[in-house]
C-alpha cells in the first residue's frame, strides 16, 4: 500500500522494519475512508512513523499509550522544534500522530492506563544540570536518554 505515497524502495522497506510497520496498510486505508488526499497521507505517515519511533525510545509501547504520552511526545516535538509550523498550525509530525493514536485507539482498541512515561527523577535532575552548565540542546540530551 505504500507505494501509492513512497517511490523509494528503501523508504517503504524502512517504514516498514520499523515500530509502526505493521499498523502502516490498516492506517493508511483508514486515511483514506476519511478523505484524505495522496498528499496529506504522505505527510501524516511522516507523523505517525515519527511517533512510533519516538515511542521505542521512550521506552513506551504502541498496544498501551500511556495517560501522559501524549503530552510527552508534545514536549518532545516542542523541544525539536516541530510542534508547530512556520504560520503557527501544528506541524505534520503533530498532525501525523494524532491521526495515528486516534487511529490506535478506535481500531485496536487501544486505551490510555495511568502509568506515565516521564524520565526517572535522577535522570530529569542530570539533563537539568547539562542544559544550564553545558549548554546540551535537548534533542542531544533525547538521544543521550
């Protein structure tokens, strides 16, 4: 199915090998039950390929999204600039994952459970203390996490 939006053999076969590969064909035929143009599908798996894979850093899981994941990822996108667009909208990668936890949630049946996904208390502490006495970005402090 995926075809029909990435020319790339290497960019299907990625998507695919990755967290969200096997949810890509139900996501995308639930796009496009719900209207969405070629374009706008490509630009929202972008989204939904990001979350999932910022889900498996995080430590969290696509069959139990967490109460707090979604503020989570929020601060996340924030961080590295992506929440919002240049004009102020949310940013592909935002709109991409909202369609795709929406998705999780009507499809798979997929329900918040209070357990939050937030850095242990010591690691917060120490990423705190990079920033102000080193000047460490939070997107290299991401991956140090």
């Amino acid at each position: 199915m995926l075809t029909t939006y990435f020319t790339r053999p290497a960019t299907r076969a990625g998507y695919y090998a990755g967290p969200v590969g096997p949810y890509l064909d139900p996501f995308t035929d639930w796009l496009v039950k719900r209207g969405y143009c070629k374009d706008a599908i490509r630009h929202l798996l972008l989204g939904a390929v990001g979350f999932a894979n910022w889900m498996q850093v995080a430590g969290g899981d696509l069959t139990s999204l967490h109460e707090g994941v979604w503020n989570t990822f929020c601060d996340h996108l924030a961080k590295q600039g992506r929440l919002h667009g240049t004009k102020g909208q949310h940013s592909i990668y935002w709109r991409g994952a909202k369609q795709f936890t929406e998705f999780l949630r009507a499809q798979q049946g997929i329900v918040a459970t209070k357990a939050a996904l937030a850095p242990p208390e010591l690691v917060a502490a120490f990423e705190h203390w990079m920033q102000i006495h080193r000047g460490v970005k939070p997107s290299t402090l991401i991956t140090y996490r």
